[in-house]
C-alpha cells in the first residue's frame, strides 16, 4: 500500500467540504496510514467468489401510496435556517467559484 | 415502598394502583438529576417543564380512569433519550458543535410513539458525536462519568443515557447501538440494553451515522424492563422505508418465562480465552454453569470470519458516515461559518464543518472518503462488503446448531478516562464482539452477570438471536437474571457507590 501523504489528505479533505489546518493535515495523515493499515486485513478472505453484503435485509424499493400527507410548515421548515429571506432559506452565492 | 431505586415495572404497577403519581416518581428523578449530575453528566438537556407538564397529563387521564385501556404498562414511568433522536421543539445536537440550538421542528417516531405511550421524556443525554465513538469522550460537550467509578468511561457512544439509568437519574432510556453503542455501555455500567434486530425499530428522525447498520434500542436495570420498553418502541413504520413489515417479537413474554429447559445455547470459540480480562472470563463461564443448571444445553460453534468484522467495520461505517454527513452543509440548519457576503457557499460548508466537526468524525469522514474513492473502492469498501457476507454466513452456520449465541461483551471492564481516547485503534478495539451482531442485523442483548474479581467493575454477557428471534435472548435474559438474583440476594447496581453522599 502506498503511504499516505500530506497531499493525498489535503485532496480527500477537499472532496469532503472539510477545510483543515497544516497541523491538523500532518496528524490525520499519520493516523489514516495507521488505520488502513489494521483495516487492510478485510482483503485477506476478500475472494472474487464472495458476493458482496450492502444491506443486512433483503429488501428493495418500499412503495407508499402517492397521497399528500400532513408536513411541516414553510415557518416550521425554515426554523432552523442560519439564515432566511423572503420565506426561503438564503444562501451564500453559488457562483463564481472555480 | 415506590422510589427511583424501584424498577420500571414496579413504578408502573404503583402508578396503576395510584400509590405515587406520574408528577411525584418525576419530580423525584429530577432532583436526582439535580443532585448528581454535576457528577455524572449524563443529560445534555434537562426539560423540566416539559417532563412535568408530560406527567400531570398522564395523572388526570388517570384520574379520569382512561388508563388502562388506552394507554401502555409504562405510562407516567420516566425515561431518558440518547440526543441524537429529534424531539419537537427540543435541543437535539447529536454530541455536534455543527447542531448546537437546532430544535427540531418534528418528533421522531420512537419519541412520538413514546409520548403516545405517556413515557415521561425528562431530557436528552450525551453521547459520542454523531455516535462515533465508545467513551462518549468525543462528545462536543464534555465527558460522561461512569456512576461505579468517576474515573472511568461509561463508554459509548449512548454513554449518557447508560450512566443515566446505572446512576438512578432514569429507570428508562433509549440509545442507538451501530456497533455496540447499546450493548458495550450496558456492560460497562451494569444494566440490560438491547440492540433490535435491524429494521425492528424506526429511524425515523434518528440522526444517521451508518445507515446499513444504526438501530435505536432500550436500555433498563432488569430484562423486563427493557422488554416493556422494546414493546412501546418497536414496530413497523412507513416512514422508514427499512422497517420491518412484521408482527413485534414478543419479548415481555419471553422475559417473565424464566425458563431455558432444552434451549441450546452456543458459545462462539473466537470470542472466548485470551483477549479478554480474566474477571470477564469467569463471570462468563459461571453464567454458563448457571445456564447449564437451569436445563440449557452448551455446544460450541465456531465463527472464523469474525476476526475481519472490526477492520469491515471500520471501512463500512465510515464511508457511509461520509456520505451521510454530508447533509450538514450549513444552508438549511445548525452552524454556518465565515458567511460575510464575499465567500461562495463551498467556502462557507468548508469552514462550517471544519469548525463544527470533532477530531473523530473528521478522521471518519476522510477515512470513507478514501475508501469510496476511485481507484480504492474495491480493495476497501467492495471487501468489507464481502466479508460482511462471510460474517453473516458465520452466524447462520452457528443458528443450525443453537438457538442462541453468547460471548462477553467487551473484551475488558470499564477502562479510565482518556486511557485511549489518543489511539483510535485501541479504542475501535473494545468493540470487538459487538460489532458481528450489527454486520449481520441481528440482535443481541447486554445483561449485567457480575463484577469482575480484580476491580470490583461490571461485566455484561452478549445474548444474540437470529434475525427477528428478539424473544429468545429476553427468555435467556430473563432465566439467567433471575438466577443470578437469588445467587446475590441484591440487584448489582446495590454494589455501586452513592453518588448522592454529599462530600
């Protein structure tokens, strides 16, 4: 397994929204190669003829009947906004990033 | 007499035959909380107000005589709630500085079914962030203590609502078990908590860690407790598409049977000798004497592949954790950062959640990240998956020769504050028997069988049923409680130290 570097963290971290510090950066980079290291294991029974477990029940697409139901309040779906305008949620500009 | 040393069943029927009220049992248990939590913290939230408003109502549908045909055993009995289920109008922040304040504009539907129950709800108790953890040292808010010794851990991650009920500050309360978080505290506290088979419990309005695994579960001082308690919260709902569409096992049955005669019980091989604490070893086997007394028959079965499920766990639950936190985005709820007019809104998530995150959901969330990546998916992720089909097929294999499954629950006795908390692969160890149960959905019971000779701390004995058999570790429980009771001539907890001694 090749380590893991700085960079490799400073990249997942930036896939994943979480903005680090160098420090923080230099810590989680020693403690992922830490941990994939005693996690590598699984691929030692890991054969080609094993089928993969997603989910520990059997179940697939739960269908409902398509009515309208009782829901929250725009005031109620809004309550816990950081911040609002005109009975929607506001939100730092989207563009011009990138 | 009726007081908060009483269990749940007990305050129930002296509720019924109007020997105390729902406002007196209480209003003695916040005092409790008032006295000893300083000591513990076990709550995050105390609703004063709430809980008493809640009681006085279940007191005059009483008084009316409404009671009995409507509403459950447990009506006006006290509980605790693990903060990570919303309760309308309530803080509910997960052990998160990302949800500090949020109040949920909803219930979930174990809260709902509990207030429709008259379960009186006194607060929310700490826990792990977002549940990651078995310490409940990651909580954002301070530690929880455990009520046997100050010192040392309750675990984790529904630490809080353990230490609650082991502490007297609620005969009740509701945790989430991923991985053990039910079951590994439980044990570290000396009380009964259960972890449902998967889908046997909604998540409705639960806070999602690892969505292929989380259940909500009960924790109690006695089998029958969380066996009425199980029963209040279980049952299909269609909110939760990965409910379980199916009659509720009958656990408050199987917990009075008190009675194993013919019952084969299996020890698994791998979760017994070395690696676990020679205390933990012997109260274990003198549970198996006790079993075996009472007209079980032992066989031993072998689980080879469960060596892999902690290093699967590790990768399964982190990526999903990953991908499930990725909601908290700082646009609809909870903290938002650096948002001064001239950041874009990735900006703003970015710093929101490097601000509102804990060192362990950061490690996490980066971990599953890495192993959903392209290029690594298959030798992580897509291998854990496999050897959650081997862990399953273990179990199965073990179900044709037993009825149920025991082993310890944790490898060791509570251990000190801060012992692990700098080694996260010391700590993701003490979940090492707990973590098959969640792998293959079952579940599995944490019943208190003793204290462990060289510290005097609490041991738990792990029960696991197949999928929906949730009745035969209450009956085992239940058999092997009352065995132990009349071995001791006391309830375990009457070895635990007064917290309420004023210094």
């Amino acid at each position: 397994m090749a380590a893991i570097s700085r960079d490799d963290v400073a990249h997942l971290a930036k896939l994943a929204r979480v903005e680090m510090t160098p420090d923080e950066l230099d810590h989680m980079a020693v403690e992922l190669e830490q941990i994939l290291g005693a996690v590598k294991r699984v691929q030692e029974v890991a054969t080609a003829d094993i089928p993969p477990t997603s989910h520990p029940l059997s179940m697939s697409n739960i269908f409902r009947d398509d009515v309208v139901k009782p829901s929250l309040t725009n005031e109620e779906a809004l309550s816990g906004a950081p911040a609002k305008a005109e009975d929607r949620f506001k939100v730092p500009q989207i563009l011009g990033e990138e | 007499m009726t007081n908060i040393y009483s269990t749940a069943a007990e305050m129930a029927s002296a509720l019924s035959k109007k020997e105390i009220t729902s406002v007196e049992l209480t209003k003695a248990h916040l005092d409790r909380i008032a006295e000893v939590d300083g000591k513990l913290h076990s709550f995050l939230h105390v609703d004063n107000e709430g809980a008493l408003a809640q009681a006085a109502e279940v007191d005059a549908k009483r008084a009316m005589g409404k009671m009995s045909e409507t509403l459950s055993p447990l009506a006006g009995v006290p509980i605790a709630v693990k903060d990570i289920l919303a309760q309308k109008g309530i803080p509910t922040t997960a052990g998160s500085k990302i949800l500090e304040g949020w109040r949920p504009p909803y219930d979930s539907t174990v809260v709902a079914k509990l207030k429709a129950a008259g379960v009186v709800i006194l607060g929310k108790t700490n826990m792990d962030e977002f549940a990651m953890g078995s310490s409940t040292e990651n909580s954002a808010y301070g530690t929880t203590q455990n009520p046997w010794d100050l010192t040392r851990t309750p675990g984790g991650s529904s630490g809080g609502s353990a230490a609650a009920v082991a502490g007297f500050e609620a005969p009740l309360a509701i945790g989430t078990d991923t991985g053990g978080s039910i079951r590994q505290p439980a044990a570290l506290t000396g009380i009964v908590g259960v972890k449902p088979t998967y889908g046997g419990v909604s998540r409705y309005g639960v806070i999602a860690y690892s969505s292929s695994l989380d259940q909500v579960g009960p924790f109690g001082r006695t089998v029958l407790d969380t066996a009425l308690l199980h029963e209040v919260i279980a049952g299909h709902d269609e909110r939760d598409s990965t409910s379980i569409n199916a009659p509720i096992p009958q656990v408050v049955a199987a917990a009075k049977r008190l009675d194993v005669k013919g019952m084969k019980i299996g020890v698994i091989k791998e979760l017994s000798g070395s690696g676990f604490q020679a205390g933990v070893s012997a109260r274990i086997n003198e549970s198996i004497e006790l079993l075996v007394a009472a007209g079980a028959e032992i066989v031993e079965v072998s689980c080879p592949n469960f060596e892999y499920a902690l290093a699967a766990y590790y990768l399964i639950a982190p990526s999903e954790a990953s991908s499930n936190l990725a909601r908290f985005d700082s646009m609809r709820y909870g903290l938002r950062v650096g948002d001064d007019g001239t950041k874009g809104a990735e900006e703003v998530m970015s710093a929101t959640r490097e601000a509102g995150f804990g060192k362990e959901v950061k490690r996490r969330i980066i971990l599953g990240t890495y192993a959903l990546s392209s290029g690594y998916y298959d030798a992580y992720y897509g291998s854990a998956q496999k050897v959650r089909t081997l862990v399953k097929r273990d179990f199965e294999n073990a179900f044709t020769k037993a009825d149920v499954l025991i082993s310890p629950v944790t490898p060791t006795t509570a251990f000190k504050l801060g012992e692990k908390s700098n080694d996260p692969v010391a700590m993701y160890l003490s979940d090492i028997a707990t973590i098959p149960v969640n792998m293959a959905g079952i579940g599995g019971m944490s019943l208190p069988v003793g204290l462990a000779e060289e510290d005097g701390l609490p041991v738990g004995l792990q029960i696991m049923a197949p999928l929906m058999q949730d009745d035969r570790f209450y009956r085992v429980g239940g058999t092997l409680e009352a065995a132990l009771l009349s071995k001791w001539g006391k309830p375990i907890l009457s070895n635990a130290p007064d917290l309420a001694v004023k210094k």
